[in-house]
C-alpha cells in the first residue's frame, strides 16, 4: 500500500485523481460537520465548489427538502439554511434533507476529487473509521489535505499525520510513504499530542475563536467522537452503509 499525502489540493490535478482512492480532510470544520449531518439523518450532502454552484444545484432540487449550508470565511453565506457549525446540523434540523454544502476549503478538496474510485472525508471525529476503511480496500490512498486558502494548514497535516501512523502502526501492511507523508507523520509525533491547544493555535483556530467558534474547535478535535464516515456515491456523499443511523421511528418499534 502507498500511501501520497498532498498538504493543500492545489498539489494534486483533478486528472491525477481520476479513478484513484481518496481521503480528504478538512479538521477545521467541513469533515466534522458533514460527518455530524450523515449522522444526523441527513439524506445526503452535496459538495458544491462555489456559490453559484450551490444555487444552480438548488434550483432543480425540491425547495422543502433541500438546504443550502456552508461559509465563506467562517461566517454563513447569505440566503444559506445554515453555515458551517456542527451544533447547527441537529437531527431536527437535517433528517431527510438533502444538504447542498459550499466551504471556503473543505469542498474545494471535494470538488476535485469527484473523479475518484472511492472518495471518503476523515477528520480527528472518524479518524478510526477512516483507518478501518483504508485497511479494508489495501489499496493505494492519496490523503488531501484541504488546507487554508490553497495553503498548508497544520490541523489537517497532523491528522493526516495520524492517519499515516496508524496504518503504519500495523504489521500486517507494508506502508510506502511519499516525504509529504513521512512529514506529516513526524508533525503529528511532535506537535500532535495536545490536539485542542495545537488546533487553538493554529491559524485557523485563532481564526475560528476570533469569530465565536471556540466550542466547534474542542468538537473537531475529539477523537472518534462521531461514527460517520462520509463516502462518495456518484456525485454526493452517503453515510457509509453499515454506520447508518436508524430512524425515530424505527428505534422505538425495535424498543
């Protein structure tokens, strides 16, 4: 198994992607929110790389169980249902909705790994389950950083980092690591073992505290805090099928 770490999506052309294996991670705060939203009940999630996109989408989708989510610079875009906070995704919220989702980075990194043979978002919430899945396909992985702004980003390297660990940790694999790989691993050695002060002081951390998201930061940091792992079946993300939520309903006639 290979394992390619690129730390920004600019790194990677789409083409190289096509027909490839794919983890994309967005720590602060797209993985964790769509993660939250599968879990929630949501229909699916629909990554779109721009606002006009995410009206164009909208607008040949039934309006009441349609959402429109996502930020630009942390803060919800205007006209959108909701923006990029987890708390927001709530089961009340989101259950049967199909959620046409827009981020400054998350989905940009989504966008471009559509081509993909199997694409699935990973974050410190899931991180587990992302291992599990990597080991169970024993295939190469390209792991894309979505980073901030097309730039590097240390949240999303250390996790990438830990990912890189964790695959490595088990014997019976032989892991070939590109140096991006190698790299992130040892950030995550060195820097990655107090996840909520490195994630508070990283750029975009600060960046989230300035703008009253102090909490979603401790949320994104929790380690297989949610059971979701986000796969990529045709042009959206699902919740992958064994991990899928019962409903209501049907938790209280199986009571």
């Amino acid at each position: 198994m290979k394992l390619d770490v690129f730390f920004s999506p600019s790194q990677v052309d789409e083409m190289l992607l096509r027909e490839k294996n794919v983890v994309v991670i967005d720590v602060l705060r797209s993985s964790t929110t769509i993660a939250v939203a599968l879990r929630n009940g949501a229909r699916e999630i629909i990554p779109v790389g721009s606002v006009e996109s995410a009206v164009k989408v909208s607008g040949n989708l039934f309006g009441d169980v349609v959402l429109r989510g996502g930020e630009r610079n942390g803060k919800i875009i205007t006209g959108f249902n909701l923006g990029n906070s987890p708390k927001e995704y709530t089961e009340e919220a989101v259950r049967g909705k199909s959620i046409i989702y827009c981020t400054t980075n998350g989905t940009a990194a989504m966008v471009k790994a559509r081509y993909a043979q199997k694409m699935v978002v990973a974050g410190f919430v899931n991180i587990s389950l992302a291992v599990q899945y990597i080991k169970e396909c024993r295939e190469d992985f390209f792991i894309i950083c979505a980073g901030k702004q097309q730039l590097f980003c240390l949240e999303d390297a250390i996790c990438a980092g830990m990912i890189v660990k964790m695959l490595c940790d088990d014997d019976s694999l032989y892991v070939e690591l590109n140096d991006s790989a190698v790299a992130a691993r040892a950030l995550h050695k060195t820097i990655g073992r107090n996840l909520l002060k490195m994630a508070r002081s990283s750029e975009h951390g600060k960046h989230l505290m300035e703008i009253g998201f102090e909490d979603d930061i401790k949320t994104c940091v929790k380690i297989d805090s949610i059971p979701a792992l986000p796969l990529l079946v045709g042009n959206v993300l699902k919740l992958k099928k064994d991990e899928q939520k019962p409903s209501a309903a049907a938790e209280t006639k199986a009571s």
